[in-house]
C-alpha cells in the first residue's frame, strides 16, 4: 500500500512540476470584454475565461491537502448576475473540517473607456451551517452586471487526503 501511495504521489509530483502555475490576479484586459459564448450554445448566462487549480501536500508534518482554485468568468444575460454569489463548501466530521484559507475576489466592468475593478470585502464572508457534513463559506462580489466579469481566486486547507483518492468524492468548486 505504501507503494502505491508514494507512486501516485511521486506521479503527481511530477507531472506537477511539467503544468504551468497558473495566472496572475486582476490583469484583465479590453480583448477580455469582447469574449462571446461559443457558437451553438445561445443559451449560455455566463463563460469560463480563465480558470486554474492546483492541489499540493502541505510538508509541515500534518500532511493536509492545500487546494488552490483561481477563475475568471464574463456574465452574459441577466440571470448569469447570479454568479457573483459564491458559495464554497466545507467538508468537516467530528473532529476534522477544512478551513479556507484565503479568498479575494473582484468584478471588473468598462466605464468611461476604462478597467474600473469593484474589490468584495473579505469582511463580508459568512458562514453557512445547514448541512451536517458541510459548511459553506458565502459571499457576494459587488457591482456585477450583464457584461461584467468576475474573478475570484481562494486557497482551502483540508485533512481529508483520503477522499481525493475516492472515485466520486470531488467537491463541487462552489454551491448555490
């Protein structure tokens, strides 16, 4: 068994170090505004610019799994508004939970021929306690409107390393 622990480890490592890292937080640009949905898809509220994550064993002597999740959307109708609402889910047991970490996010629209990007207030973070196994972490990023995007970038701690390895136990990224 440790064998195949410290393959599948060894696997990740590597083809982690081949990946890019990633992108830089809040460098959009006016080309970014000009993003359409894809063609066929006319029903589309909302598209995927940008999106990036990276998982890694923290090496501290606890070994918990440190999750890192950065995106970047453009709302295309009205109802895609709704996508300013984030939820990030939690997992917690009776004496192990995940703690996020960190988390900033922004919307960014065009006014006056310029960028003017709207910062949430990591003060306006709440925490939602409806489900017994899962917390989730609420917050609204300000000033979104059709044609607006919207990036957000947060970092979770988790001790549950072995639900990554079970086929169907990925959490979805965030909940309404």
């Amino acid at each position: 068994m440790k064998f195949i622990v410290t393959l599948i480890l060894s696997a990740a490592f590597f083809i982690g170090i081949a990946q890019d890292h990633g992108f830089p937080y809040g460098q959009i640009n006016y080309k970014d505004f000009g993003q359409l949905a894809s063609e066929g898809d006319s029903s589309a509220i909302a598209i995927v610019l940008n999106e990036f994550g990276d998982a890694y064993l923290r090496n501290d002597g606890s070994f918990n799994l440190i999750f890192e999740h950065h995106y970047m959307l453009k709302i295309l109708k009205q109802s895609g508004v709704e996508e300013a609402n984030i939820a990030i889910p939690l997992l917690k047991s009776d004496k192990r939970f995940e703690r996020l970490l960190s988390v900033k996010a922004s919307s960014y629209n065009i006014a006056n021929n310029r960028i003017e990007r709207s910062d949430f207030d990591s003060k306006d973070v709440f925490n939602e306690n409806t489900v017994k196994y899962v917390d989730y972490k609420k917050f609204t990023i300000p000033n979104v409107r059709v044609g607006s995007i919207i990036e957000v970038i947060y970092t979770i701690e988790s001790p549950f390393l072995s639900e990554i390895f079970e086929p169907g136990n990925f959490n979805p990224i965030y909940q309404r």
